[in-house]
C-alpha cells in the first residue's frame, strides 16, 4: 500500500496495515510549486480529464507570470492534482484546479480547494472567483458543497465539440 508508515510492515502487523484504510495514508499529501520539471506529467493529467486541455505553453506562462501554481504528491511522489491561482489586489482567480482521474471523489479537490482559500488569504484576498463549464456536474456540486455562489454568467466563453462555445457559470467564494 503506497504510503504506509514502513515501520508498521516491518513490525510484523501485516493484518493491521492490510486493514489500515486507504484514505489514511492518501492524506499523506505533498504540496509543491509547479516547475517547468512538472509539466509532462501535469500535461498527460490535463489531457486525460479534459476536452479541451491547457496547453503545456499555458502552463508555462502561468509559471513565467508567477502566479500561485501548485502540484500536490502523496507520499511517494504520485500525483494527485494541481491548482493554479492569480492573485488580483483584491480576488483571486482560479484558474485550474484538477485532481488525476483515479484520485477524483476522494476528498483530494477539497484539500486543493482548501490550500488555495489559504493562499488567497495569506495574499490578502478577500474573494476567489472561478468559472465552470454548466455541463461539469461534478465540479459544480463541490464547488456549490464548498460554499461558492453563482455571480454571473459568462456567454460563450469556453470551447465545446464541433466549433460550438459553451458558457462559463462564474462563481464566487469569499475567504
Ligand atoms: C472538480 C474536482 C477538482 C473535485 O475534486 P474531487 O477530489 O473530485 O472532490 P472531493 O472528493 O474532494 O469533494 C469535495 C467536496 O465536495 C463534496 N461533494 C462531492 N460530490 C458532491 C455532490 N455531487 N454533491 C454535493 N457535494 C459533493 C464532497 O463530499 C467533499 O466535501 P467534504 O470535504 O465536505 O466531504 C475533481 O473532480 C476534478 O479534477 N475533476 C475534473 C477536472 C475538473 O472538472 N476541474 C474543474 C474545472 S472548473
């Protein structure tokens, strides 16, 4: 089991650690600025989750403007997601915030989530703002679950399959 405090495997509590829920060692979480070393691997991670993915220029642009861009590893290095955050003199803006496939729905969006009000915070924020594709349920009902509120729509604003646009609902969450 990755993560699993090695004195427990080798004390001969095999049974205990098979027992040991999964989740316990998966809080075991990194958090590290992205750096140019990263975006391969964040680029096979935004291919494989989105549609419409940022390109690894994206990234690299976000990481030249230095905006907030952090990677969160377990405990043995695997990826578990990424957050990128522009700090305004007052809002903040979520840019991208993107747990791997086989990490969704298992309380890693809310640390994400979480690290990112305390950054704003820390930079003085009072606010984060973010959009969300209406057809991304999902992210919609934790963003809801987490308390951020519709402010706005943004029409058109993301590409969709066929050369259609898709509108953006904006959200807004005060930290
Ligand atoms: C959106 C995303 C970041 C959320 O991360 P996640 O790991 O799946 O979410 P979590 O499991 O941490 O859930 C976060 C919270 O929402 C709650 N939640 C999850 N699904 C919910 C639902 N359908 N209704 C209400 N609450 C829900 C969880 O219980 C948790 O709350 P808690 O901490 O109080 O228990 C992740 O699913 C993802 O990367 N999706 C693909 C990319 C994407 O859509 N990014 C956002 C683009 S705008």
């Amino acid at each position: 089991m990755s993560g699993a405090p090695r004195s427990m495997a080798d004390s001969g509590e095999g049974a205990r650690d098979a027992a040991w829920p999964a989740s316990v060692h998966e809080r075991a979480v990194v958090f590290s600025a992205m750096r140019k070393a990263d975006l391969p691997e964040v680029g096979a991670v935004e291919t494989a989750v989105y549609s419409h993915p940022w390109t690894l220029g994206n990234f690299q642009d976000s990481i030249s403007s230095d905006y907030q861009c952090w990677i969160a590893r377990d405990a043995g290095g695997g990826m578990i997601g990424y957050f990128l955050l522009m700090l305004a003199p007052d809002e903040a803006h979520l840019l991208n915030i993107t747990v791997a496939p086989a990490r969704q729905g298992k309380g890693f969006g809310r640390l994400l989530l979480d690290r990112a009000c305390l950054i704003a915070r820390h930079h003085a924020a009072s606010a984060i703002l973010l959009e969300v594709r209406p057809s991304n349920p999902h992210a919609l009902a934790v963003y809801r679950h987490v308390g951020y509120q519709q402010i706005g729509i943004r029409k058109g604003y993301y590409p969709a399959a066929g050369e259609r646009r898709e509108d953006a609902i904006v959200m807004r969450l005060a930290v």
